[in-house]
C-alpha cells in the first residue's frame, strides 16, 4: 500500500498554519547557519557579524550582505513551499503548479504585460507618494519612509556594479532567485489556500497581493507591487502553470537590474525610473492602461487553469470568468 504524504489530508486553515509555521523554523535555521558559514568564509567573529553588517564602511560588509541575502532567500522563499509540497502531496512538483503546458497567448500577454503597464505602474507609483498619514499615525509614517530609505540605500549598494561577474550574480539573485522563491509562497501556495478560504477565486488573488506587497516592506512602492502581484495571480490562475508567473517576476526583476547596469556603467543614457515613467505624460499612462488590460482581456480569451483540471482551480464553477 503507498503511504500518503503526513499532511495530505489536512484542512486549508491546518495546511495555511503548517506553512507559516515552515517559513518560521525554515528561516530560523537557514539565517543561524548562514551566520556561521558567513563566519566561516569571512574569517569574522560569530559576534561580530552584526555589527559588520550595519557598518557600511567595514571592507567585508558589502559581500557578507550579498551572502546574508542569498541565505535568507534560501530559508524564507525557496524551502518552504517545496518541503509544504512534500508533506501535502504525492506529486509535489505538481502540487506547486510546475506541470502544465503555458499556451503562446498566454506567454505573450503575461510577458508583454510587464512592459506595457511600465508607465501606469509609474503613475501608481506617484499616486503612491503622495499619502500621508494622519497626525496621529506621523510615528508609523517616519517608521516607513526609514524603510523605504534603507531599503533603497541597500539596493543601490547591490546594483551599482561594473563587472559582467557582478551583473551575472545580481540577475541571479534579484531576479532568477526571487522569482522561483517568491511565487512559489505566494502563488504556489497561498493563492490557492487563500481562494479556498475566501470561496472566491478573485478575493483570494487580490489578498495575496497585498500580502505581496506588504512583505517587502517599501510602503511607498506598495500601490505598484500590488498591481504587479495581480498580474502574477492571474497569470497562474488564467495558465494554470507556476512557470509563467516564475517568468514573469523574474523578467520584471532581470529588466531593472539589466537597465540600472547599463545606465550605471555608461553605455546607456536611459535609467530604470526614465524606462518606466516616458516623462510622465496622461496619454501614455492611458495608453499603457488600454493596453494592460487588452494583455489581461487576451489571457482571460486563451482560457483558464479550471479547463485544464489543477489542483489550484478550487473555486466554485460561479466563482469563474
């Protein structure tokens, strides 16, 4: 008789419980033995590794914050769906959505989607800054923009390279990385828990987007990240394979880091905020919101995960375009 996974037949709320619980203990344990493999390999003090890191000007603080982030990606994004896969499902890879064949119509739009909507997302992005919070809320307001700075200030240390190696590494690690790691939580395994909890496939997308958006912390980029986030929703939901949100992200992600090195390095006098905004103007943000929702309506024409029976199509058949 074949064993059944420990979890197979498990609730959604068990199941939504038993993730974060992997999220906790994965990132607990990847992070611990990063700091001691980081202690290891930089020949620094266990004791010392945070402070190391907070000093922009220690020599090493550069290269252990590229490995710290290589860990932490690893134990927050990348383990936990594929060991939830495993505990859950006798088919884990299908589990998470990487079965399936993504028709051209859908490849096309989701791909074209991400560049078309570049001058609306810009716009959101501006819209986005103008909020300001009650007076009363001016402690949590402050407390955002010193995330957004650092963040920002963190980022830029990342980015500003010039050497092919370096590119080779950051597009690996901002984009191919967090790609596969970030829709596999999100997509892979919230979506469809959240769907399931909500009884509505919509609801479940657009509250996975928001917790996309919150998760990184830059609240000032939160109105175009959840755009985004929808867009990757959909994109799993319409194709029914975790390959053309994996994609997409990373094209997204790849594209900027790409931009940002040619821009940096002088072979370009386009920046990434110059690619994004095209000066701003109210024809092209209308016309890059047309075209983002003809990508979507094409996505919606080519069909949708339910007609290809994966396990993600859980809502009700009313529930569906």
């Amino acid at each position: 008789m074949k064993l059944l996974p420990l979890f197979h037949h498990t609730s959604n709320g068990v199941q939504l419980i038993l993730f974060l619980c992997l999220v906790l203990l994965s990132t607990l344990v990847v992070m611990a033995l990063s700091w001691m493999a980081a202690s290891v390999v930089f020949g620094i003090p266990l004791q010392e590794i945070g402070s190391v890191m907070g000093d922009t000007l220690h020599p090493n603080n550069l290269d252990l914050s590229r490995f710290m982030q290589l860990g932490s990606q690893l134990g927050l994004f990348l383990l936990p769906p594929v060991i939830m896969a495993f505990l859950v499902s006798t088919k884990p890879f299908g589990w998470l959505g990487f079965g399936g064949r993504v028709s051209s119509a859908h490849w096309i739009a989701g791909i074209s989607v991400l560049f078309v909507a570049l001058p609306f997302l810009h716009w959101l992005a501006g819209i986005n800054e103008l909020i300001v919070l009650p007076e009363g809320l001016s402690g949590i307001e402050q407390w955002m923009r010193r995330q957004e700075d650092a963040a920002e200030v963190i980022t830029q240390r990342f980015l500003d390279v010039d050497k092919p190696v370096w590119l080779l590494f950051n597009l690996i690690m901002i984009a191919v990385i967090p790609g596969i790691g970030e829709e596999m939580v999100f997509r892979s395994v919230l979506q469809p828990v959240f769907s399931k909890g909500f009884r509505n496939v919509h609801l479940g997308i657009f509250f996975t987007a928001v917790v996309f958006a919150a998760m990184h912390l830059q609240f000032y980029g939160f109105l175009p990240r959840l755009v985004l986030g929808m867009f990757m929703g959909y994109a799993f939901f319409l194709s029914g394979s975790i390959w053309l949100p994996v994609v997409m992200h990373t094209v997204n992600n790849g594209a900027a880091v790409l931009v940002h090195y040619l821009h940096f390095n002088g072979f370009s006098d386009v920046s990434v905020e110059d690619a994004a905004s095209f000066s701003g103007s109210p024809f092209y943000v209308l016309l890059s919101a047309a075209l983002t929702v003809l990508c979507l309506i094409v996505m919606v024409k080519a069909g949708h995960a339910s007609k290809k029976e994966v396990r993600h199509s859980t809502e009700p058949p009313d529930q569906q375009f």
